[in-house]
C-alpha cells in the first residue's frame, strides 16, 4: 500500500513538472517585467512615452504617490504635444489619448483636457474627409460623451457635425430635430450646443451665424406648433436659452421688427412681446405696419386697432412712429391693392382718423416719385400708389389738392 502511494506521488510531480516545461517552452521568456518608479523616472528622462504608459501601472495603487502623479501627469503632456505636432493624427494617436483621458489622474487635469479635445477636434475633422461617415458621426458621439462636456467643446462638437450634416440629405433644420438614419444623433444637435446655451459666456457663442441659425429654427417652429400665447413662449425661451443668449437673439429681431417679410416680422414681434423686450415705440411701429399688411381678424388685429387710438392720444407718440414709418423703403402700402374692399375700407378709414399724417406722407411721396422730384435710389417707394388714389377718389382719405396733383403727374 506504501509503495504504490509512492509510486503515484512521483508520477504526480512528474506530470506536473512536464506540465511546467511545457508551459515554458511555449511562452520562453514570456513572463511579465513590472517596472518599479526607478525605472519610470528614466523613461521620463527618456521621453519613451509608449514604454512608460505600458508600465505607468505597474506600480500598485497604494504605492501612487504624488511622485507618480507628476510624472503621469508631465507625461501625458509630453505625449499630447508630440501628437500635436504631428500633421496627420492617426486614429491609433487618438485611441491612445482616449485611453489616457479614462485615467482618474489625468481625468480632471485641465491642460490634458485641452490637449486632449484638440487632438480629438483634428483627428475627427479630418476623419470626415477619409472615412466613412457614419462610423465618424459614431466617434464624435463616442468622444463627446466621454468628455466633461464643457460648452466650447460642445459648440466645436455641434458646428463640425452641422457642416457636415448639410453635406447630406439629412441635414437638421431645428436644434432638437433628429438626424434620420444616424442612430447616434437621436436627440439632434441641441445636445452638443446645450451648455453653451446654458453657460453664463452664451452671448459669445450665440453670436455665431450657424448657431444663430438653428435657433431661430428652433422658435419659429415652436411658435407655428404651439401659437404665441406669451407666457408659454418666454418659458420654452429660457428652458432653451441663457438670458445673455437672448440679449444677443434679441438684437436680431428688433431689426426685423421692420422687416419687409411678414411672417418674419411677425415672429419677432410675438418673441419679444413674449420676453417684455419689446419698447413701446418698436411695439407702435409693429402694430401699425400689422394694419398696413392686409391683416387678419384675431387678437393682434384687435391689438393694433386699440394701439392707434392710443398713439392718435399722444402727439409725441405720433411723432416717433412717422418718423420711425419714414425710415422704411418701400413704404407699407399692401392694404390698398387688397381685393377686399370692405376690409380696405373699413382699415383705412381708421388710419385717416387716428393717424391721417401717414397718407399725407404716402401720398405727397407718390407724387413726388412721379414727377421726378426727390432722390429715390431704390426706385418707387411707393409701389401701390394708383391703388390709394383709386381708394381717395371715393374716400377723400387726403386733400383734393394732392389728388388732383396726381392725376395731373400721372397725365405727364
């Protein structure tokens, strides 16, 4: 019994010490070297950034001292700045300094952060230009989501994909609108331009044409989707927005206040209207012209034709809205070639009641025009003339002399 317990024991150590040299006659020389922090401080002499970060962790966490930090730290620099330097980053490069960014050490460093977004900015840009665009458009998903998310990055991020969007059938006219057929892009753009649109520096990025663009976008669809009722458009404004944001968005539609286009007119006057950015004297201006422009039954009408009984009350207020009027090239005139009489009627006869110093000066212009008098570089500034006089035949809206004066031009 003894000796074949003997004899199994020694079969056993001999299988295993076949077992072993096996092993290693497989992988000779195959162990893995653990550097200590003598040997990383000579890579970091050195420069060997590759050799240096395969062995950075060799050294065990409770043993990663403020020493080792540094150098990890120097040494990230070291490698981003080589990268940078470089006129092509390849996607290994930026693989590289991905993996590194995952380090706790490097994750809040801010100039490895820089650096690492900058690196990251390259090799994305020029990935559009070599790659397929759909594992490009998945990389900037992939590298925004790992990153802080910090506003600049954010609006770099949002601009790229936009320029190359509107490369493509799929490009987005709305911040929030998705992007057909990028899975990676479900909740659109607004994702990216988020925190510069929340971020106290706002106005700076809003003063961006592209973004400015989007936005705008933005509002005018909310605005045709949910109506204009005030209240709720002021909070979609600042759920969307920083008020710096705003302040430089207002800037744009105080200007179109006056606008020639109706419905851009109109969607600035509801925005700031909604946001109390509107001055009393913009408000004037936009209501009246809103009776100019064939307007339609409904709140703003009734809006407007309470207004002009308001300014008819106050003669500085008169005053500021005909010279605010006198400004616009054409002059307002579409009521006046509308084919609904009644409503022409029925406006105009209000206007010549509460605001009569307007047709005096559309019809003293028309004359003028007419007869050459005058410089009118951009041609007739009045381009429903005929239309009124027609109308002041019947209504006697102006004097007889101006009408009269007309029809002796119009002869010549």
């Amino acid at each position: 019994m003894l000796r074949d317990n003997l004899n199994y024991m020694k079969s056993l150590l001999l299988l295993i010490l076949f077992c072993f040299c096996f092993a290693w006659a497989q992988n000779p020389g195959q162990e893995k070297l653990f550097y200590n922090m003598k040997d990383l401080a000579v890579l970091e002499k050195q420069q060997a950034y590759e050799e240096f970060f395969t062995h950075a962790k060799d050294i065990k966490p409770a043993h990663r001292n403020e020493i080792w930090q540094q150098m990890v730290t120097s040494m990230a620099q070291g490698l981003a700045q080589k990268i940078k330097e470089k006129k092509l980053i390849t996607e290994d490069s930026f693989l590289l300094i991905e993996n590194l960014y995952g380090w706790p050490t490097l994750k809040n460093q801010e100039f490895f952060t820089n650096d690492r977004n900058d690196i990251g900015l390259a090799f994305l840009k020029n990935c559009f230009n070599n790659n397929d665009n759909k594992k490009c458009f998945f990389q900037v998903s992939s590298f925004w989501r790992a990153s802080s998310q910090g506003p600049e990055l954010g609006h770099k991020l949002g601009n790229l994909l936009l320029g190359e969007l509107q490369k493509t059938p799929f490009a987005p006219s709305r911040l929030s609108s998705p992007i057909e057929k990028i899975e990676v892009l479900d909740s659109g753009l607004l994702e990216f331009y988020a925190p510069a649109l929340e971020h106290g520096l706002s106005e700076f990025y809003c003063q961006d044409p592209q973004l400015k663009s989007l936005l705008s976008s933005e509002l005018t669809y909310y605005a045709d989707k949910e109506g204009a009722d005030p209240k709720k458009m002021a909070h979609f404004i600042d759920k969307l927005m920083h008020p710096d944001c705003w302040k430089q968005l207002q800037k744009g539609y105080e200007e179109d206040i006056m606008s020639k286009n109706k419905s851009q007119r109109d969607l600035a006057y509801h925005l700031l209207r909604s946001k109390k950015s509107l001055s009393e004297e913009k408000e004037d201006l936009y209501l009246f012209l809103y009776l100019l422009d064939v307007p339609s039954p409904g709140d703003i009408f009734n809006l407007a034709w309470a207004r002009l009984n308001q300014v008819s009350a106050n003669f500085d207020r008169r005053l500021r809205l005909l010279r605010a009027v006198k400004k616009l090239d054409p002059l307002p005139d579409s009521l006046f070639a509308t084919f609904d009489r009644k409503l022409k009627k029925v406006v105009s006869s209000h206007i010549a009641q509460h605001f009569p110093e307007y047709f005096d000066y559309y019809a003293k212009t028309c004359n003028q025009y007419i007869k050459g008098e005058g410089s009118f570089p951009r041609g007739n500034p009045t381009l429903n003339c005929r239309s009124f006089y027609q109308m002041n035949k019947k209504e006697g809206f102006v004097s007889q002399f101006l009408q009269q004066e007309h029809e002796r031009a119009i002869k010549i």
